[in-house]
C-alpha cells in the first residue's frame, strides 16, 4: 500500500482543486495574448515570485514548461500536479538554472516588492543570466513605481506599454 503522501494520492486534495479553479491575473492574460499574437504557444518560462500559482498553472496548462520560484514552500506545494515545476528560494538569491535558461519571464506584482537596491540589483543580475538573448519578459508591478524607475532599472531591455 503507498503513502497517502506521494503526490498521485493527494489529486483530490481541496486545495489542488481550488488552485485549478483561480483564474489567471489580467497582466497574465495580456501576456498569454501577445505570446499567442506572436506565434509563441509553447516555451520554457519562468514565473517569478510565484504567489498562489495560478498564473503559472495557467501557462502551464496552455502547453508551456514553467518554471515557478517563490520562497514559500508552502505557496508551492502541489504545483507538480498542475504540469508546474516548482524552485523554492528566494528570488534575490542564485537562481538554480543555466544560462540562458528562458526564453519567456513574467513577474507579476514581487520585483515593486524587493526592499533596497542591493536585492533588485541581485534580482536584476540573475534574471538577465538566465534570460536568453531576445527573450520576452512581463513585469507587472503597481502604479506607485514608475515607468521612468522601470526603464532605468532595466535599461538591458526594450520597456513596452
């Protein structure tokens, strides 16, 4: 007899379910429709900062491989079973990955939360490592940082609406 521990065994966790349920932010959204505009429907991503998962859930059920980092294990429990593949660290600290990793990023909402310039830095430092030359980066923060602060900070990219 298994363990009602491994992963299999908990599908009909309530928790599992409700994840299924959340709909996918309208950053996310918008992204899945400019990567659908540009002939993108599949690719390896990285969604940064992960929070409750939905909305890597949500590119991973469209035919994506993600990749979900977030620091809270609790936050990635589970995300296997939704095709996500979860990296618990924090976000300014060494990312686990190659170079050149990632054609595709998104950040919805943890980048504006980072407390000083040393750790946006190390943020900044990493994400461009594991980016590929040309890849597409969505990075959604809120109205109080502003659009000239994004364009300094990342001044290695073409900043777009």
């Amino acid at each position: 007899m298994e363990s009602p521990d491994v992963p299999w065994a908990k599908r009909d966790d309530a928790r599992v379910k409700s994840r299924r349920a959340d709909a996918p932010c309208r950053a996310a959204l918008f992204f899945m429709e400019y990567l659908r505009s540009s002939g993108i429907s599949s690719g390896k991503m990285i969604d940064i900062g992960c929070g409750s998962g939905r909305n890597a859930i949500f590119f991973a059920q469209s035919g994506f491989e993600v990749h979900a980092v977030d620091h809270s294990e609790e936050v990635l429990k589970d995300m296997d079973l939704h095709g996500v593949m979860p990296h618990c660290h924090n976000v300014t600290d060494y990312w686990l990955f190659d170079d050149d990793f990632f054609p595709l990023a998104m950040d919805i909402l943890c980048y504006g939360d980072e407390p000083d310039e040393k750790h946006r830095i190390s943020y900044r430092r990493e994400l461009m490592r594991v980016m590929r030359r040309g890849g597409l980066f969505l990075l959604s923060v809120e109205r109080r940082i502003s659009r000239g602060r994004i364009e300094d900070e990342f001044s290695g990219f073409e900043v777009v609406a």
